[in-house]
C-alpha cells in the first residue's frame, strides 16, 4: 500500500454523516477523484479544510473514486477530475481542479466573504 493511498484512505470523510437544521444553506457537495493521486489528495484537504472555514458543520462531502463507482461519474457526466459538484443550495455547480485556489471555489459555491 502506498502512502498516497493511507493518507486518502484517513482523509476520506463518512458517506452521508447528519446534517444540524439551520437557517444558513445546507451545502450538498460531491467531490469526484481518480483514484489516489496527489491531485486527489490536495482536492479532498482543500475542500475540507474550505468548509471547514465557511460553512462549519453545515455540509455534507461526499467523496467517489469514479475508478470504484464509475456509473456516478457516468450519471453526473463526468469527465475531468477532481471535480467538485455543489447539489445545494441551488443552483448546481460543477468546478474543476485540485480547489487549490479558495477565491475559485468561494465563488463556485456562492460563498460571499466580507472583510472585517
């Protein structure tokens, strides 16, 4: 087993963990990877470590090797990876890349930042 593989294997986060009722939107992300590659691995802390940030407890990631579960990338049309699908709040994005860049992603999910 390779370490790329151990360390996504820690990083994979609980399929479909309950959701507290808020009045903030409730984000329902999928993050679509190819297998254990350093590109996943970035995508999976990256947008962790974004929710983390923004939207605290009030998301659900779920995470799909399209290599496992090739039909739900095939569903969802699929084609480059990492990519990150935003289910909720409406409407549906799709971005594409390793999420390194957070200005791309706030944008991509609707996420506003006001300076202090």
């Amino acid at each position: 087993m390779t370490d790329d593989k151990q360390n996504i294997d820690n990083e994979m986060p609980p399929i479909g963990h309950a959701l507290p009722q808020r009045d903030e939107p409730q984000y329902i992300l999928k993050l679509y990877v190819a297998g254990h590659t350093s590109k996943s691995i970035l995508a999976i802390a990256s947008i962790r470590s974004i929710c983390e940030a923004y939207v605290k407890e009030n998301y659900e990631l779920q995470v799909i090797d399209i290599y496992q579960q090739p039909k739900l990338a095939e569903a969802e049309r699929i084609i480059v990876t990492p990519t990150l699908v935003k289910q909720l709040p409406l409407p549906p994005r799709k971005i594409v890349g390793d999420l390194s860049n957070e200005d791309k992603v706030l944008s991509g999910l609707g996420i506003i930042v006001t300076s202090n």
